[in-house]
C-alpha cells in the first residue's frame, strides 16, 4: 500500500512532465480499528513501502502527520519548481495526435475480486468464470502495475515532444480523457477506441456486476498509467522504448480529431 500511495502521489507530477521533484510528503491516519499490535506491525511496513518507492528515483520523504480515523487512510503530495522547458504544457493537444496508455485498466476490479475471493458465496460466483488461481495473479499484476511509477513515462513525453497528459485514476479513464479533453486550447475530441485491461478483469466484472461501466471506461483506478496525446509518426516508437525500459506493455489506444472538447 506505501508503494502504491507513493506513485499514486508523485503520478500527478509526472503527468505534467516533470520529473525532478524537490519534496515529498507522506500524510496517514491510523486507525482507531486496529489493534496496537496491528498497528505497531501494519503502519511501519506502509512507510517503508512508500518510503523505498520515493528512495528509488532519489527521493526523501516527510510525515506531516499520522492522526486517528476510523479507517487507515494514505495519501502525499509532491512538489516541483521547475523551468517551463522542464513542464509539458498539458493544454496543446493536436488534431492528428494519438492516445497512448501506458498501464492497463482493470487494477480496481482485480482487488475488488481479491477481496470477494475471501466470501464463500461470492467465491462460487467468481469460480463460475476464473479459477482462485486466476485471481490470484490478477490481483499480484494490478499491485505490481499500481506500484509501477510514471517517470520513464514522463521522461520519454520529452524526448518523443508528447503534446499533453493526464494521469488515469479516481474518475476512471473516460472521466480523465474528458477533463483533459474539455480544457484544450484547440478544438479536439478524445476517441478511444481499445481498453487494454489486466487479463480476466472483464469475466471478474461480469460477475460483480460493474461490466458496464468498464467497458464504458468509467470504472475508477488507483495509480494508472499516463494517458498522453503524441504525434502519430512517433507513438509506436515511444511504445517500444518505454517496454524495453520498464518490460511492460503500453498501447494506443485513441485518436485525437477535430471536435467541440469532448472525450
């Protein structure tokens, strides 16, 4: 969960290009649930986690405070001054431009079924469709992609001049391609038109019944990838570097057309 939060957190930065970050903040509740041995085990393996993924690309973290709430909650911010050469303006999205993704959706829905897998009745249900097995690595490939940070991502949006990004969580990926959409300087529409998404998330969300929305784009995610709109000539060169970099797919998965800011 440290690790997760920790990309999550410095996401938001890279998205906009940005790659030296001056500070990282670590901000935790407690919660008034757990036991003081749950705690005392739980809570220092969370800060460990964010704490190794921020040492990775160099950084070193504040705690600003670790009050009491009924539920564990984790978050962060990140900060950058930085020169304008350093940033990515996200608002000059091209007629012409393709969408990339750089980590696939579904993540959401493979812990959902992580979590379901420990109700017996529920269990049956998903057994219907995948096996524990299935889900187990479902669940063990949206942790290890939450936990992947988007700065190679951010670094290669420079060297390929990618026109703009957002970072895909909360909202989902319609609900994000949308916002980026809306505050365009130029007259584009987003049209997406494949959904890579971690294997065997769309049986698992047929069963829990969230297909709809998925298929839709709207399912919420936790750390996603970057969606960044780039020049056709150069996107599947920048999907190639960034797999021989980090040994992970990334995709186009839209155009970028003449429009009235819509997604």
């Amino acid at each position: 969960m440290g690790k997760i939060t920790c990309a999550n957190v410095l996401s938001d930065v890279y998205a906009t290009g940005v790659v030296d970050i001056d500070n990282v903040s670590l901000i935790i509740s407690l919660s008034e649930n757990m036991t003081e041995d749950e705690r005392n085990i739980i809570m220092p393996l969370i800060i460990k986690g964010f704490k190794d993924n921020a040492a990775s690309v160099g950084l070193k973290i504040d705690i600003n405070n670790a009050t009491y709430n009924p539920w564990c909650i984790i978050g962060g911010t990140a900060t950058s001054v930085c020169t304008q050469i350093e940033y990515i303006n996200p608002l000059q999205i091209m007629v012409g431009d393709v969408l990339i993704l750089t980590k696939p959706l579904g993540a959401q829905i493979a812990c959902n079924a992580k979590r379901w897998s420990e109700n017996p009745e529920r269990l049956e249900k998903l057994n219907k469709v995948v096996t524990m097995a299935e889900i187990k690595t479902a669940f063990q490939q949206a942790v290890l992609s939450m936990a992947r940070l988007n700065k190679n991502a951010a670094v290669l949006m420079h060297k390929y001049k990618a026109h703009g990004a957002t970072d895909v969580t909360g909202f989902g990926i319609l609900g994000h391609a949308e916002n980026l959409a809306a505050f365009q300087s130029n007259k584009v529409k987003f049209v997406i038109h494949t959904l890579p998404i971690i294997k065997n998330t769309l049986k698992i969300a047929n069963v829990v019944g969230s297909n709809e929305n998925f298929l839709k784009g709207k399912t919420p995610e936790t750390s996603g990838g970057l969606l960044i709109s780039i020049g056709r000539d150069v996107a599947e060169d920048y999907c190639r570097e960034l797999k021989s970099i980090e040994e992970c797919e990334s995709w186009v998965i839209g155009v970028v057309e003449e429009g009235e800011n819509e997604a």
